[in-house]
C-alpha cells in the first residue's frame, strides 16, 4: 500500500515517462506491428535518449547496433519495452532485472486477460521483477508517450510525426488515448504524458497520480479506469490531487453486461458502480459519461483561467443555434450572462443587432461580409464581453470567414486569459474547420465539435472551479441543488 | 385549421419543393450573399427548371434574362424567392399574386423576428399572399433545397457542387441544416427535401409531415420545431405519419432562459415543455436532445431495415471500446445479443479470438496485419454474425487498414440489408476517416463518428420498430421498463 507513495516508486515512473535510455525487445521485421515500428517511432518523433534494438537475429537495424538480449546492453537502461509473445517475457523480464533496468512496458499480450495460464505467467513476471526492484506496466498495453522528449512506445504505425505538447495528462485501461487511434497532431491536441495501463499488473493509477501531481508539465489528469485496485488509496490519494490539479475520469461497467466484458478482457473484476460514483464525489473527482469527453473536456482545463462564476456569454451564428446552445447550458448548470449596459453598448457600435446575449452573429452577416468581412467586427465584441464583470466564460462559435485570420483576430485576447473561453467553427467544409480549429488550439484556444460540447466542457471548469474553491462536498450538494446541475458530478 | 389538409396546400407545397420555375427577386451583384449567390447556386447544382433573375437594375446576368419585376415575367412561375430588404417585401409579393405565382419563399429578415414594425409588416405580406392565394415560407430563411432536381435557394455561398439525393428529409426553424453550414456533399449526406420553416408565417411543420407522408423519395422525417402553432393537429397528423415512417423531433426550450431566447429571435412564444414531451410520446414522435442527433440518427433509418429486436452484436477495436460500448448501448435498452454456437464457430475459424460478443478485433490485429489484411477477415466474420437468428442489429468499428477496399469488402453484405448495421471509423487520421465514412455511405451503410453516437442511432431504429409494430403507449410503457430504455423517448 506504501510502495506508491515512496521517493522509489516515484523515481521509476519518472523513468518510465522520462527514460534517458530505451530498450526495444521484438520482432525488428519491417511491417505494421513490433519493434521495428516502435524503435521507428522513437526515431521519426524525435527521440533524443538512447536506443537499443534487442533481438539474437539482427546485428543492425534503422542504422542502430542491435543487442543480443537486454543483459548484454552495456550500461543499466532506465527502460525496456517489449512486444516478444508471452512466452518469452519471463526470461526478458529476467535479463532487464540483471542489467538493472528501472521499468519496463510489456507490451506483449497473451497474459491475464486471456486465461488462467496467462494469469499463470503475469504472476511469474510480476515475482521476477518485484525481486529485482524493476516497475512494470502492462502486459496488454501501447505503453507511454511523453511528446516534450519525442518517447512514444506504441508498436502500431503512427500515420503523422509530431506530437504537440501541453497541459493534458492522458490515462487509459486502452490503447484507444494512442497517437495510432487518435489524431493528435491533426488535431493541435497537447499533451503532457499518454500511458495505458493495460492489465496494471503493477504500475497503476496511484502511481501516475502520485508523478502527474508534481509534474510540471501536467495541469489537469484525464483518467479512463475501469478496475480501481485499491478504492480508499484512490480516494485518499485523488482528494489530495484535486486540491492542486482537476482530475477527470470515465469509468464503464455501468452495467452488467459490460461488467462481463471487462472481465473479459483485463481479467479483473468491478466493484459495484454506485461505490466508485460516491467515491469520486467524495474526492472532488469529475466523472464523464464517455470517451469524447474524456479527451475532449481536460482542453479547456488545460488552456483556461478558471471560471469564477457560472454567467455565461454566447456568441451564435444563429438565433435557432442560441436557443439549443442555451438548453444545454441550463441543463449544466450555467446561466446566461446578463451584460452590462456599457457591453450593450459597445455591441451596438460594433452593430446594433449583436446587443445582446446571446450575440447573434447571424442577422448581420451578409452585412459584415459585405463591409470588411466579419473577422474585422470581432476584437471589439469580443474584447467587450470579456471586460465585462458580469461575464464569467464565453462560448463563441466561428463562421468560417475568419479563416486564415485567426492568429491575428484572436491572438491578443487569447493571450489575456481573463476569462474562460471555449470555440467551435460553423462551417460547411471539414477540411476548412479542421484547418481553423488547428489556428485556434496553436494559439491557445480549445475547440469542440459543436455548441453542445463545448459548453459541457466549460461546465465543467465552472464545476472544478468550486470544487477547488473549497467547497465541502455539503456545500457542494446544496449548490448543485441551487443550480440544478445535479448530472455534473455524476 | 383545414387548409393544410386539402387537397391545395399540398400541390403548393409540392410547388415549393418540386417547382419547374423559380424567379429570384434580389440584388444581382457578384457577392458572398443575395440574388446572385442564389441564381449561381441553382446553376452550379444544376437545378434544370427556369430561372427568373428580377432586379429592374440588370438586364443580363449568369447568361440568363433578367426582369424588372416579377409581374413581368412571361408565365405564373411556380416559386418566387426573394431576399430584397423587408420594405421592399409586401409589392414582391403584390407583384407575385399579380403573376399567379404558387408559392413564395422570403429569404429576407427584418419581420416578426425584429419588432412590432416587423410584425406588422409580416401580416401585411401574408395578407396580400393570403388574398391571392399564394403559399408563403418565411420570413427569415434560407428556404428549400431539393437535390434530386438541383433545387437550392440558400442566398449563401456553398463550397461544394452536388448535393447526395438519400431519404432523410430535414425540416428546421433555423438555416442550420443548409448547404452553406452542413458539409452535405463531403458527409455523403443523402437528402430528400431540406426546408427551413423561418418565421413560419404561412407554411409549417403540418404542411411539410402532410407532403412528406407520401413524397416517395422521404424515408424519414427530421424536424426542428422551436414552436408548433397548433399541438391539437399537430398531435392528429404526426400519429398517422408515424404510422408510416419515423418522425425525429429536436424541440428547443426545455430552459426559461432559452425560451426567452427563442421569442426574441423568431419572435412567438413556446409552450410548456412537459406539454410537448407528452405530446411527443402520444404520437410516437421521438424526441432527441440535440442538433448532432438531430441530423445523424435519421441516417440509420433512411438506409436500414428496421430491426426486429434489440439485440446487439458488436464489432470493436480494442476490448476497452467494447466495455465503453456496452454501457451506453444498455444505458439505450439495446442488449448484448447472445452469439450461437455455429456463430462462434465460424468466427473462431476466422481467428480463434474473435469468437465471442462483442467481437474483439483488438488481440488479432498484428496478426491480420501481417497476413493479408485485416479487410480479409470481414467478409466471413459479418456474414457469421448477420446469419445468426441471436442479432438484430450490429454497431461495427472499422480499423483504417480497410481503406480503398471498403465497397469491395463490405458492398455485397449491405446489399442484402438483412440486418440493422452502423459504421464507426477507428483511426488515427481525420481525412482517412472522412474519406471511409464517405466510402461506407456512398454503398448504403450509415457512419458515425463514434461508438456512442452509432449504438445511439441504432437504438433510436430499435423503438422506432417497437413503435411502428404497433405497441401502444401503455404496452410501450411497460416494454421501457422492461428494457430500462425510458431514455429514449422523452
């Protein structure tokens, strides 16, 4: 139970995320899986620790000396990853602990997920390593990727090549968070540190708690869990982070059915869920209903002041779009800014028909294309809303004028961070949006699909915002009461 | 209360969405919006009718004859649209009356949505169209669209050239759902009839479900409704369309805030929103929560059979998808169907580890990778689960190494349409993604752009089946507890 809390512990983990050498165990044929795709990676994002190849059959392989085995590496490497079949793990396991390698990713899957041997053979590699003091992630898992050091361990071939960094820390029981699932450098998505955990036969979410609290790079913890080892360590452990860092997580197996299926795959059993829902209450924990708000929700977190109330400005290209956009802010718990006289006024210079909240950009678009294009109309108006005291964040949605402007629309007032702003593009091409909301998230700026999310997001920077402001979860209760987001923490 | 219902109203409809002339009344200077913009877009897609350009100011523009006024022209045209400003509004219609036209489309805004000016001059142009018996849709709108025949009347610029004919048909009280804001062409969106109430003096929700019921090119209905005028016939003509074919409503104004909202933008009042939900429930319309829904859940119903049951079959990238999937399929009363014997038999022959529900094509992929592709294995795994008399339905991931050979691999099996099927693209590149989703649409298969959103859409098909078969709303009732769906239709 003291393990994850020692100097040790947190050492291996930093070793695990910040490895001044890697060593690559597997198959280095050319192909689409292994780790010849692995030590490509490491080379292709820029990786500027040491690489060993390990594998008897190659003397040299991407212009790297391979090793026989990872006991023949002639210095003690920080951290050994390995795709070998399962069979063969125990004996690598074996040789990374006589060449004192610090941690190790057993990639490989075959283990507790598949059948009793599997838990068998788990077993046997958690003894050898806990004997030789090696931390292991995994088995069944993509393992790490820390974009400030170019580490990225994933043996699937990764289709761009660059990863953006940033304040998010990304945790899964899958590989699905990967830069092979996921468009990371499409999308301008910054991370801190990736891991997946896999079958978590020994590094688990305490542990990257434990790091990601103190880790500079990392301001908000965006967790999928789907077996929690030890409830009241996380309870304890995860109060202690969210009173310096918001924690968000996804936790499945609602349900029977998909209770089943994760024993299925991680060979571990769930508690019952109405447990874990308390639990993260009781901690402060924000827990999200799906998989797009586990990575879409921790942007806002990341790039954002907090809120310091819940009045929200909307900025819509459309009435119609304003009232939808309005429904799903009531149901989380915002309310509608009422701004000010001045605001008002400012808006009507800009043009008399935006003087209001919502700020409808819509009636006077053909006007504004017409005279100067409408990115010429949104530094007043935005500048307006956000000087407002009466405004706590602001959604705005972008029509697809603005683009190729946006650094220099949106630059300057990015750069205030006085208030909690969120961004999604209304527009009719997908190349175009994508194109924009890339300017947008270079400059700071999160985007979401649509409305709908990203005014859930910036709930839930209202919602952590009290919670770090201390509210006891009493308090907390009779708030949410008040304003009617009771679905916020769920 | 009658006119709606005869025999009339509908032909004029039918003149409004199928017209073989249409005059466009506006200003003809080349810019991003107006008359021109308009006139260029019948051109580009392609609208075969006659095109009447009027503006007393031009003679000749696009190589087409233009008129000084509407009364000019040659022949009773079947579609007036217009987009002059407010004033100039109530002699185009004059003028239209005097052609014989048979229905009128004001584009233009500064009506009942502005102020009480605006609202007298509303009733003053639906007075003169009402006296000579001209159907009105509008004020504040960007019209229809109709793309079997290359109608379009948005006054916005398009980026696309085409719109995909398809059997959604997509009715909203905003220009939310138009070309020049949905990526229609690069989504493979198929469309029947797009109409934008607007203001809704005239022309209404009742008009379009009365034309709609039996225009045989719509296979289902979408309709956003911020206000419906009469929810006594409403309630009567949604019944017997519902009878016939699914009838998906978004009604905005859950909040006082957003209802206030939605009085000031297309200036009436709503009504309660539980009176809605109930009414909603009573004819078996079925309510969704947003805009996203609003748009990709008819897809499933417009190309897919309808399921006979709520059992489940899923296909999943990775076992953690498979959990996540799981939850929210039970969350929506689908459950996970139980695969026979000869089911998993032949799913094992294709690879001992995909024989099980969901079917995990995680484990396997490095394998597939190497021999011959993961697009080798789907034929026989598809075809298993679609012959087996457990599945009702099937949600479906698809890794990025499909790419190119998706009509191939999965062509023949949405030909037979035996079985409810939904697509999500897992990978990591977004033009890869768009591009396949495009691929599986363009062969009948509907896409998503997630697990969730999919299952969602196939849980909608699911109650629209219950509902179609005839379940009362008392059996229904019971049916959702049963189910634990009460969700779905609220």
């Amino acid at each position: 139970m003291t393990k994850s809390l020692s100097r040790t512990a947190s050492d291996a983990v930093d070793r695990l995320l910040n490895p001044r050498s890697v060593a690559v165990v597997g198959s280095l044929r050319e192909a689409r899986f292994g780790g010849y795709v692995t030590t490509n990676n490491l080379l292709r994002f820029g990786y500027k620790g040491k690489i060993y190849p390990v594998n008897p059959q190659y003397e040299r392989v991407l212009d790297l000396k391979v090793y026989p085995s990872v006991k023949d590496i002639p210095e003690p490497v920080d951290l050994v990853v390995t795709m070998a079949g399962a069979p063969a793990v125990p004996k690598i396991i074996a040789d990374s602990v006589q060449n004192r390698a610090r941690a190790a990713i057993i990639i490989s899957d075959g283990f507790g997920e598949r059948n009793e041997d599997g838990k068998r053979l788990q077993q046997e590699v958690n003894r050898i390593a806990e004997s030789g003091g090696l931390r292991l992630l995994g088995p069944n898992t993509i393992g790490v990727a820390n974009p400030a050091i170019g580490l990225i361990t994933t043996p699937y071939r990764v289709t761009y090549e660059k990863m953006i960094t940033g304040g998010v820390a990304l945790c899964a029981q899958t590989g699905l968070i990967g830069p092979q699932n996921m468009p990371l450098e499409e999308t301008h998505y910054g991370l801190s540190k990736m891991c997946d955990f896999g079958n978590k036969c020994d590094i688990d979410e305490i542990d990257l708690l434990d790091y990601l609290v103190d880790d500079p790079d990392t301001k908000v913890i965006a967790m999928h869990l789907e077996v929690i080892r030890d409830g009241q360590l996380f309870l304890r452990k995860a109060k202690e982070v969210v009173a310096r860092k918001p924690v968000i997580v996804l936790k499945p197996g609602r349900t029977r059915d998909s209770q089943r299926a994760m024993a299925s795959h991680t060979g571990s059993l769930a508690g019952e869920d109405i447990i874990y829902d308390s639990a993260f209450k009781q901690a402060g924990v924000i827990r999200v209903d799906n998989f797009r708000e586990l990575i879409d929700i921790p942007k806002v977190l990341a790039t954002q002041p907090l809120p310091r109330g819940n009045r929200l400005a909307l900025v819509t290209i459309s009435g119609g779009a304003g009232v939808m956009a309005i429904d799903i802010a009531s149901t989380h718990g915002l309310t509608l800014a009422k701004l000010s006289a001045a605001t008002l006024e400012k808006l009507a210079a800009v043009s008399p028909v935006l003087a209001s909240n919502p700020v409808d950009l819509g009636p006077g678009l053909p006007a504004y294309q017409v005279a100067g294009g409408i990115a010429s109309r949104f530094p007043a108006m935005i500048e307006a809303i956000l000087d407002d005291e009466n405004v706590d964040c602001l959604a705005m949605a972008c029509p697809w004028g603005v683009r190729g402007k946006i650094a220099d629309v949106f630059g300057p007032m990015a750069k205030r961070k006085s208030k909690t702003m969120v961004v999604w593009v209304a527009g009719p091409s997908l190349s175009i949006a994508e194109e924009m909301n890339r300017d947008f998230e270079a400059i700071g700026l999160p985007t979401y699909p649509d409305g709908d999310s990203a005014i859930r997001a910036l709930s839930v920077a209202v919602r952590y915002s009290r919670i770090q402001a201390g509210f006891s979860e009493a308090k907390g209760r009779s708030d949410e009461a008040i304003s009617g987001q009771g679905d916020i923490l769920r």
